[in-house]
C-alpha cells in the first residue's frame, strides 16, 4: 500500500512536470528514480517514542501514560488540556533546553507551583540490528528525568526489566546519537513559536535559517568555521613564537662557546706541564747554588763515604722490613680468626657473667623459700640473709608456681580466670596459652635463639572462633588492666598438625624450630607454623656456620632465615645481632641448676678473693719496679748528658760547620721530594726558573681572560645542552605543527567540498520534494536557495499556472499561506533523517479543504516512510 501511494504521488509529480515549462535537471531525474526504495522500509524499530508520562510538570498534576504507536499519532486536545505540554517534556526529557522549547527561560520554571520537583518518563524503542546495548537495556529504553525545584536535574536510563543502568549524561548523548534524536531540530520537533518565527516569518534569511538547521547544514557549517579558527589560532602561535631560525642562531651561539672550551682545556694541559718543569727547574737552580758554597767543597767528599755507608745499612734494614712485612701478611687472616675468637670468648664471658648472676638470684631464692640456710643466715651472714629477703620473693616463686610466673605477673591469675570461664560454659572451645609455655625444647643451648624467633608469640593465646576471642577480650582487660596485654589468634582449632613436607626445611646437620621443640598440642604446632614459619626458620648454634650456612650463596632449600645461639637473626644478605642476652621464659631445669651454682658459688668466692689478693700484690710490685727503672734511667741520662755537653764544647766549631752543610743538605732534599709531590717523574730542565715563571703567569692571565669571557665550564656545557635540547623540541614541535596545518587545510578543504556538494544535492532535493507537495492542490511554485547571501525565496502560485502568476508568500490567504508552509515543512521532512517528527498545531490557520488537503499530504507521507514516527498535536476534531 505504501509503494502504492508513492507510485501516485511521483504520477502527480509527473502530471505537474508536464505542464511545466521548466526540464527537470540531473539531480532531480537521479532523486525521482530513487524515491521508491526507502517505502519499502519495514516498521520503525530504533528511536521511536512508545510511551510519555509526566508527573507535576508546568500546569499539571499528573499527565498521562500515553502510548504511542509505531507510524501516525494525532494528540487532540483543547487549548490547555496539555498537548504543548506533552511537546516540550519531550524535548527538555531527551537532554534539551530551556530555551529551545519556548517556554520557559530555565528548568526551575517546568516545575508545577507548590511542589518539590517535576517528573518525566519516555520510554524508546529498541529493536533490530541497530538496537543501542541491547545486552544491557533489551527492546526499550527508558530515560527517568527528575528536576528540582533549584533547576537541577538527574538522569536515570533503564532497561526494560526496570533495572537501573546508568545515571550519566553522556550516556543519554550516546543514545541520542546512535539513534540519530534532535530535538533542537525543527524538522524533527516543530514548536508553535519556532514554526512563527521561522515558517511565518516574512524575511528570506529566516527560512533559510530554518533550512539550514533541519538538514544540520549549520552544525556543519559551524564545525568547518571552528576547524579554520582553530586552523588560524595555530598559524598565529607559530608566528608570534620565536622563530626556528632565531632558536637555532642561540643553540649556534652556545655550541660556539662549547668548542672553544676544547683551546682552554689545551692551555690548562700546558700550563700544567709548565708547573712540572718548574718544579724541577727550582731543584736544578738550587744544586747549583749549593755547589757554588766553599764549605760544601770541603764537606761533601767526607761526606759521601757516610752517604754510601747510610744506604748500605738502609738497604739492609729494608730487606728485613720486607720480610717482616711477608710474615706479616702470612699471619693477618689468623690474627683475624684470633681476634674474632677473643672477641667471642668475651661474648661468652660476658653471657656467663649474667647468666652466674641470674643463676646466684635463683640459688638465694630457693635457700630462702626451703629454709635450709636459717641457720646460717642467723649466725655469720647477715648480709646473705639481706639478699635472700631481697632477691627470694621475686625471683623464686615465679618458678614455685609451675613456671607461669615467667609469663608475667598476672598469668597466674589469668589462667585462673579463664578455667573459670571454661567451667562456666563461656567458650565454644577453651583457648590455648600462653604459646611459650605450651612448647619444650630439645636442646636447652636453644631457648635464646627460640625466644628470639617466636619473639611476642611466647605470650600469644589462640581461639577457635572470634565469639571466644570477645570473651578472652573481656577477660584480658580484667587481668591486664595497664600495659600490653598478650596477642590473641583466632584459627580454627583442628586435631592434627598440618602436612608441611611440602615446604619444611630438612638439613642434615641443623634443625628447624619445628623440629628442636617438643609440642603436644596440634593447635599450638599449626598457629606457630601459620604466624611464624617454624618450619622454614633453621637454628645453627654456632655463628660462622650460620653465615657459612646462610650466607654462601646457596642458602638451603625452604629456609627463609636462620637464628643462633646468640639470639643473632640470619638471611641471605643480612645479619641482625640480638640485643637479649639471656633466655627469659624457655630456660634449662631451674632445681639442677640451683644444686650446681650453689656448690660452685663458695668455690668460687674464695678463688676470687684469692685473684683479687694476687692482683693487687702483683701491681704493688710492678709498681716498684717501674720506680727502680725510671730512677736508674734518670741518674744514666744525667751523666750521659754532663758527658756530652762537655764533649760538645769542644767541637763546637766543627759542629757549627757540620750543621750548616747539614742544613743545606736537608734544603736539597726537601725541595726534591716537594718537586716530586708534582711532577713524580725527574725532568731534566735547560730553562731558567725566572723564565718559565714568566711564560706560568702570562699563560694563567690568559686563561683567565678566556674564562672571564666564555663563564664557567659546568655552565657552559649546561647551557650548550639545553640549548640543543631546545632547538631539538621546537624543531620537531613545528615541523609536526605544520604537518598538522597542512593536513587540516586539506581535510577542510575537502570537507569543504562536500559541504558544499551536499548543499546543492539537498537544495534540489527540496524544491523537488516542495514541487511535489505543492501539485497535491493543483498549485505550482518555486524555490530559489542564494547560498552566499544565505536567503531562501518561496514563490507560491494557487490555482491554474495560466491563470495566475508566482507570488510571494506573504500575497497569500491565510489558509493558502499556512498549506504551503506545510509544504515546506513536508518536503524539508523527506530529506533529513530523524526516527521521529513531532508537528504542533500544524492546522490553526487553515480552512477545511487546505486542511483535509494537507491531512491526506502528511498521511501520504507517513504512509510511505513506515519506518518513522509522526507525531501531530491538533486543537481541532478529527472527525
């Protein structure tokens, strides 16, 4: 049916082309013989309106829904019932302004008076292959708009479930675009105000305006001026930017002054060996003046045979010197392995020290607790009675009381607190700890490095779920009510310890922690492994063989880090030394070793006193001895001083002779090693020293004057750089600015082009289409584009063409005036491209017959273009 009409419509255009006087060109025969492809287009699928509901906007409470079909809708409705209404929600919904709609100045003014905000909901189509996200919205889209009273507004766009996609406008502006929307286009909405302002206007420029903005020549038009202005901001910044030329005349300037640095780099090299000459210049000078001296002819033959006899004892002495030195250096690794040993003996020392102290502590602790020294104490030792009330309570009866006491002074009670809650039923599973006193060792050499390992582990408590860890909490703040209350773990309690053959250290010689502790529990084994690592951590008690270990370059497979006896933290590249000095919590038997420091302590304290008596005897005698020595080397330097004063006299003159060649002699040699500090090699020098001091200072004025006028080196060398770097940058930064101009002219020029192609083609299309519309009423007219004045002349003849002659518009009856804007209107319709039309009281000014006329034209016309939506809002009956 839609080809059919179509057919009949290119037949009127037919019957009117032969009553024509003017041929049809080549663009309008190329437009006739394709008119008939786009009606057998299917139904719209993409971008049509299928449904509009308003909520408390303008006027109105609430405003629909209204559904929509997929062609031709009618909107009837008296004046104010709320058809404009419908119009410009449409348009304000889809992203446009205010201003557009003619109806307002801003959003805040959509807004119903009284209320919050205003509410628009449309809903679009979206089907088919040029569906927009259709994984992701479905067949429809629904754009929420809501504007607030301040003018505010918020985009919601659903799916067709409802499900909420995105909040963003440029989401919208992608639908829109996909789907080819305009809602500022007249041709795709046509408001009242807009169709007065440009279809009824009286002035051609305003239809040609109007032309221009239904078949987005202007947005084209304004694209190409924007690219030329851009085009001619980037020539203007060229300009007014240094040149290339004056950048590169800079860098020529600096490079200039680089070079140069290459003859100043040549006289400080002969300046340099000018200073060597003179070095040695001076030493000839002064060999020459010594030789000139009478006592120096008299002194020197008698000298040179003490002369020979000193270098012959010299070079004996240095045969020595260097035979010492190779056994020197023969015994400097074992003085190094020496000295690393005594340096670990006095560690040693030391940790016995502390550790006889410790022990002493414990053995008065245990005396005073048993009473065994009641006795004693009462009768000779007063003192050790003051040390074993000292020391007794605070020391012994941590280890009276099973050892928790170690943990701290609030274990005890602790502990007791939580039994208490176990029995009352608080816990799920009765928490462990602490860890430190859940654990035994194997070897009791290995309670420091253990210790130092676990570290705050020692006093950590485990729990099997967190509702236990809040009642371990509670119970901690009770106990602990100051200071740093023990960590607590939460692990799933479980009743075997896990499988770590997988990632265990297994070493021949050393064992891992896991492997030197005794544990009974799996719970306590398991949360080692997982806070700790028991399993990768190795125990070397020596600390050579840890770094041997360790440090070697293969460290062994799973091992991690290694600790010493010491306490002394080993890695692969690093070594920590331990700052604790003694096993606080894991130590060995604590009654073994009160029963062996007690029978040593006596033992001990007699051999000390008898040291202390021996010492002090002992500096008592080196101390008459070192008199006896200093008084017999006092009275031998005495006379050997009287004997050589009184020698002295009498070859004072001989002496007096002596030390002034000596003196000379000393003058020689030194001026040799300090030319020597200069110039290591001897050079032999013809020149004088005044005439090389010469040629030294007015070379030195030279390169004065030269640096004086070039500047510093370093700066020199900067400046050159960046200077090159500059020319470099600005070089590449305009060549790529004027590849770009160049581009961009010939991209504008050919957008130009085709600009102006379209123009034309869209031009001839119109008036074809504007020919057609007008021959429906038997009338005939003419359009007449003037493209560089930017006017559009529409010229309307009613009635025969022989009967009547073209004639302004503005000539016609309103009815004939308002039939041929329709015309227009119809025709700018079939040559842009929109899923929809929206045309507002198109029929005002028009009698019945151009209005049935102008009905039929637009049913024609939607008839043929199934795939677009028509929308027309009419005050009048349809019937």
């Amino acid at each position: 049916m839609s080809k059919r009409k179509n057919n009949h419509l290119l037949e009127v255009a037919r019957k009117r082309a032969k009553s024509s006087p003017a041929e049809p060109t080549e663009d309008e025969e190329r437009i006739c013989s394709d008119q008939g492809s786009s009606a057998l287009w299917a139904s719209g699928e993409v971008g049509i309106i299928e449904k509009i509901f308003l909520k408390n906007f303008m006027c109105h409470s609430l405003l629909g829904p209204f559904t929509f079909g997929s062609n031709v809708n009618f909107i009837v409705g008296s004046n104010g019932s709320g058809k404009s209404a419908i119009l410009t929600a449409l348009i304000v919904g889809l992203g446009g302004k205010a201003q557009t709609t003619n109806r307002g100045s801003s959003l805040k003014g959509f807004v119903k008076e009284g209320e919050s905000s205003a509410e628009i909901s449309i809903t679009l189509r979206n089907r088919g292959q040029d569906a927009y996200k259709p994984d992701v919205f479905g067949q429809s889209i629904t754009i929420d708009l809501r504007i607030s009273s301040e003018g505010l507004r918020t985009y919601k766009l659903k799916s067709k479930t409802g499900l909420l996609v995105s909040s963003k406008k440029e989401e919208l502006v992608a639908i829109l675009d996909h789907f080819n929307i305009q809602v500022d286009n007249p041709v795709s909405v046509l408001t009242q105000e807009m169709s007065k302002h440009f279809l009824h206007s009286k002035g051609e420029g305003d239809k040609y305006k109007f032309f221009m903005k239904a078949t987005q020549l202007e947005q084209m038009k304004e694209d190409y001026s924007y690219i030329m202005k851009t085009k001619t901001v980037t020539q203007n910044t060229l300009e007014k930017h240094e040149t290339l030329q004056e950048i590169r005349n800079k860098y020529k300037e600096k490079e200039d002054r680089y070079k140069n640095l290459a003859s100043l780099d040549e006289m400080q090299e002969k300046l340099n060996h000018l200073k060597h000459q003179m070095a040695w210049a001076l030493v000839r000078s002064l060999v020459l003046f010594l030789k000139d001296r009478p006592f120096t002819r008299v002194f020197i033959p008698s000298v040179q045979g003490k002369v020979a006899e000193a270098e012959r004892r010299y070079k004996q002495f240095h045969d020595q010197l260097e035979c010492v030195t190779e056994r020197v250096q023969k015994l400097q690794p074992e003085c190094g392995q020496l000295r690393n040993k005594a340096q670990e003996c006095n560690k040693a020392f030391r940790t016995a020290e502390v550790q006889y102290d410790d022990k002493l502590t414990l053995i008065l602790s245990c005396v005073w607790m048993d009473g065994w020294m009641d006795g004693w104490m009462d009768g000779t030792n007063r003192q050790t009675q003051v040390c074993f009330n000292v020391f007794g309570v605070k020391y012994l009866w941590p280890h009276q009381q099973g050892g928790l006491r170690r943990f701290g002074e609030q274990m005890p009670a602790f502990i007791a607190a939580i039994e208490e809650a176990d029995r009352q039923g608080q816990f799920r599973r009765k928490p462990v700890g602490p860890l430190g006193f859940c654990i035994r060792l194997r070897d009791a050499d290995l309670g420091l490095a253990v210790e130092s390992c676990l570290k705050s582990l020692m006093l950590a408590f485990c729990c099997d779920n967190y509702m236990d860890e809040k009642v371990l909490q509670a119970l901690m703040i009770q106990s602990f009510p100051h200071g740093q209350r023990p960590q607590i773990i939460v692990t799933e309690f479980t009743d075997a310890p896990y499988n770590i053959s997988h990632r265990a250290i297994d070493h021949p010689e050393y064992p891992s922690v896991l492997q030197a502790l005794d544990i009974d529990n799996p719970v306590v084994t398991n949360c080692l492994i997982d806070m700790r690592g028991i399993e990768t951590v190795l125990l070397i008690k020596n600390n050579k063989d840890a770094r041997r270990v360790m440090q070697g370059g293969h460290p062994p497979r799973n091992c991690k880090e290694a600790f010493t006896r010491e306490g002394d933290q080993v890695y692969n590249n690093r070594y920590y030394s331990s700052s604790q000095q003694r096993a606080r919590y894991l130590s060995h038997d604590v009654e073994q070793e009160i029963r062996y420091v007690f029978s040593k302590q006596f033992s001990w304290l007699i051999v000390r006193n008898s040291c202390t008596f021996v010492h002090l005897t002992h500096r008592l005698c080196l101390a008459g001895i070192l008199y006896r020595e200093t008084l017999v080397e006092l009275c031998l330097s005495l006379e050997e001083r009287t004997y050589f004063v009184f020698k002295k006299k009498k070859n004072l003159p001989l002496m007096h002779f002596i030390s002034g060649n000596f003196c000379f002699a000393f003058v020689q040699q030194a001026s040799v090693v300090k030319a020597s500090e200069i110039c290591p090699e001897r050079l032999d020098i013809r020149r004088t020293a005044k005439s090389l001091d010469n040629e030294i200072s007015h070379l030195k004025h030279k390169i004065s004057t030269q640096q004086d006028q070039h500047g510093d080196r370093d700066t020199i060398i900067r400046q050159y750089q960046e200077a090159l770097e500059n020319y470099n940058s600005v070089a590449q930064h305009v060549k790529g600015l004027k590849h770009f101009i160049h581009l961009l002219s010939k991209i504008t020029n050919t957008r130009h082009n085709v600009y102006t192609e379209m123009r034309r083609y869209l031009s001839v299309r119109c008036k074809y289409y504007f020919d057609s519309m007008l021959s429906q009423r038997g009338y005939t007219g003419t359009m007449v584009f003037n493209h560089k004045k930017e006017a559009l002349s529409v010229s309307v003849q009613p009635g025969e063409g022989d009967k009547a002659t073209l004639s302004d518009m503005r000539s016609l009856s309103g009815g004939e005036r308002s039939f041929s804007t329709v015309c227009f209107v119809l025709s700018l319709w079939a040559i842009a491209e929109a899923p929809f039309r929206c045309l507002d009281e198109f029929d005002v000014y028009m009698d019945m017959v151009n209005r049935r006329i102008s009905m039929d034209m637009m049913l024609k016309i939607a008839a043929s273009q199934r795939y677009r939506q028509f929308i027309f809002l009419t005050p009048q009956s349809m019937r």
